[in-house]
C-alpha cells in the first residue's frame, strides 16, 4: 500500500491509454530540411588563386588555362615580344622562298624556259638562294627565342602571385641571365645534332665502301631504323631538359646545373610531363597551321603566277605574316605551359605550394604583389628542399 493511502481503500486503477481511431493520426512535421554547407568536414576549400593559378598541384586544365591568363593579363609584353621574335626568325626565310618561288619557271612557260630555270636552281648560286636563308633565320631564332623565353618566364614568376612586370623591366632581371640560358641551349643543341653527324658519317662510310642495289637497300633501312631512334631519343632529352630555362631565369642556376635540376624534377612523373608536352606541341601546331597557311598560300601562289617587278616582295611579305602570326602564338604558348609544369613539379615534389600560398596571403594582407616574390624561386624556399 502506498504511504499516505488511508486503510482499506484500494487505489484506483491505472488510467488505460487511449486506442487511436483507425487513420492517420495528427503528425508531427519534420523539421524543415537545411541544406548542410560544404566545411572543412565535408570537401577542401578552394585553393587560393591570387593569379593565372591556384597554388596547389596542377592539372592539365589549370596549365592550359594558366597560360591563357599569362597572355591576356598582359598582352602588350607577351604577345608584343612574341610578335617581334617571330618577325625576325620569319623574314629571312620568307624572303628566301619569295625569290625561290619567282626563279621557278611558270607552268605555263615553254619547255625551253623550264628546262633552264631548272638547272640555274640546281647550281651553286641556285642552292645558295635555297638555303642560305633558312640558315640565317635558324641563326636568328636560336637567338631571339633563348632570349624570349628567359624573358617569358621571368613575367611567368610573376603573374604567378597575380604581379604584372613590363617588357622592359622583365629584361633587365633577365639579362643577367643570358649567358646561362645560352649555355643551356648550346648544350641542348649538341645533344640534339651529335647523332645526327654520326648518322651521315655513317651513311658516307656504308656509300663509299658498297655498291649496287643491296647499298641503296642498306641505306634506305638504316635512313627508317635511324628515324624512328632519333624521334625517341629527341622526345626523351626534350622532356628530361624541359625545365632547364625555368630553373636559370628563375632560380639563378648555371647551365650544367640547371640542367641536372630538370633532370631531377622531371624524375617520377616522366610520362606526365612528355604528355602534356607532347599534347602541347600538337595543339599549338595545329593553331599555328591555320593562322599560317592562308597567308602562306596566297604568298605561294602569287609568286607562282604573279607577274612584275613587285611579285617577290608582296609574296615575302605575304609569307613573312603567315610565319609571325602563327610563331607569335606558339612561342608564348609553349614558354607558358613550360614554366607551369616546372611550378607543378615542385609543387608536388617539394612542397613548394606551401611557400607560395604563405607569400600570396601576405601579399594581400599588404594589398600589393612586391618584386621580392621573384626571390620565392630559390630552391632554398622549398618546403623539402
């Protein structure tokens, strides 16, 4: 008996629950739905992009997309540097094939004609005209395209941090550099052409000691084997040197050094990197192809067909537009990705989107992108380094 019930009385019995009617009862509603926001738990923030990049390790997008932005966002140095390095390697050789074009017989003169136009092309003086311009024109661009691309890297660190540099101050933190970047090509260069001097002694040596059919068959099937080789051991030392220009202009290195640093970065992501280069130069050439081929065209066949004292120089100059156009647009292009694939490598190999993304953040505290982001470069501001 509960304390408090009086004696003899039993407590009343417990209250029965109440059976719910048949249907639906009154219902609660759910509470109304938040949509829950992307944190920290649920996705990475968004990387911080004060540039043409976000300072994290690239994609192929983000490469093809930066180097984009490094054009447009400042155009006058980019593409006007791009502009005049390509009109100087362009202008011998379209003058060489103006006066190529005019000093071939027209198709519509007598075989006579033909027949002595044809041998003045094939003497001395003929082959000269053929060729030495092409010569010079390799001479010229071996030069302004070295110093382009040391040029092109330089504004590249910059607008990296979301900087703008002009032509002429981008040349004045460069030329320091020249000689390295020389160095870097001249050695690229002897890389390049030692097998292929090596190829035609051998050749000499197969063609003065065999005689007959089985030496042209011998020849023609060392000439295939050889071509194949050489493609791959070009596109090998390519990759592997890639990021030689980067590593002088913007870490200060020499130009053995400087290579041996390429050679390191590229090592572990070797088929990334070949791809992304190879794919480059396939896109920019087919780019370039359209920008040149009308204008080389018009310039072939007014030179063909055309009559009068004026048919080479308008042919020239029709050529020499055709080849500017289409250099003007590969040569920033391939500089651009370069130098982003060099940043992405170390970036994932050193940690180095680390020390970017400390230096934007106070760069924007402070509210300006000071010259002294060039100095983040050195290898000694590596996270691993």
């Amino acid at each position: 008996m509960p304390y408090g019930q009086p004696y003899g009385q039993q407590p009343p019995p417990p209250p029965q629950p109440q059976q719910a009617p048949y249907g639906p009862g009154p219902q609660t509603p759910y509470p109304p739905y938040q949509q829950q926001q992307p944190g920290y738990g649920h996705m990475p923030p968004p990387a911080l992009r004060p540039g043409i990049i976000p300072l994290r390790p690239l994609g192929l997008g983000d490469i093809l997309d930066g180097t984009i932005k490094l054009i447009r966002s400042n155009p006058k140095a980019v593409l006007g540097l791009s502009a005049v390095a390509a009109l100087l390697a362009s202008v011998p050789v379209a003058i060489g094939q103006a006066f190529l074009l005019d000093a071939l017989p027209s198709p519509l003169d007598d075989p006579e004609t033909v027949a002595a136009a044809e041998s003045e092309l094939y003497s001395v003086s003929g082959i000269l005209g053929q060729y030495a311009p092409t010569i010079i024109s390799s001479a010229i661009s071996f030069v302004v395209v070295t110093l382009l691309t040391g040029v092109l890297t330089r504004i590249l660190g910059r607008a990296v941090f979301g900087g703008n540099i002009s032509a002429g101050e981008a040349w004045r933190l460069v030329k320091g550099r020249v000689p390295a970047l020389f160095g870097v090509v001249g050695m690229m260069a002897a890389i390049m052409i030692v097998p292929l001097v090596v190829f035609v002694l051998l050749l000499v040596a197969i063609a003065m000691n065999a005689s007959g059919p089985e030496a042209g068959l011998w020849l023609l099937g060392l000439t295939l084997v050889f071509i194949v080789v050489y493609l791959a051991y070009y596109l090998f030392f390519r990759t592997r040197f890639a990021f030689a220009s980067p590593a002088v202009v913007l870490e200060g290195r020499g130009p053995v050094d400087a290579m041996r640093r390429s050679w390191h970065l590229v090592s572990g992501d070797f088929w990334r990197v070949f791809g992304i280069l190879l794919l480059t130069s396939v896109l920019v050439g087919l780019v370039a192809g359209l920008l040149t081929l009308p204008f080389t065209l018009a310039g072939t066949m007014f030179g063909m067909f055309g009559a009068g004292a004026a048919t080479p120089i308008v042919s020239a100059v029709l050529i020499a537009i055709g080849g500017t156009l289409g250099s003007m647009f590969t040569y920033p292009f391939e500089a651009g990705v370069s130098g982003l694939l060099y940043a992405d490598r170390r970036m994932r190999s050193e940690a180095f989107d680390l020390v970017l993304q400390t230096a934007a953040i106070e760069q924007q505290r402070q509210g300006w992108v000071h010259a002294s982001a060039d100095e983040l470069w050195h290898p000694s501001n590596s996270a691993r380094s």
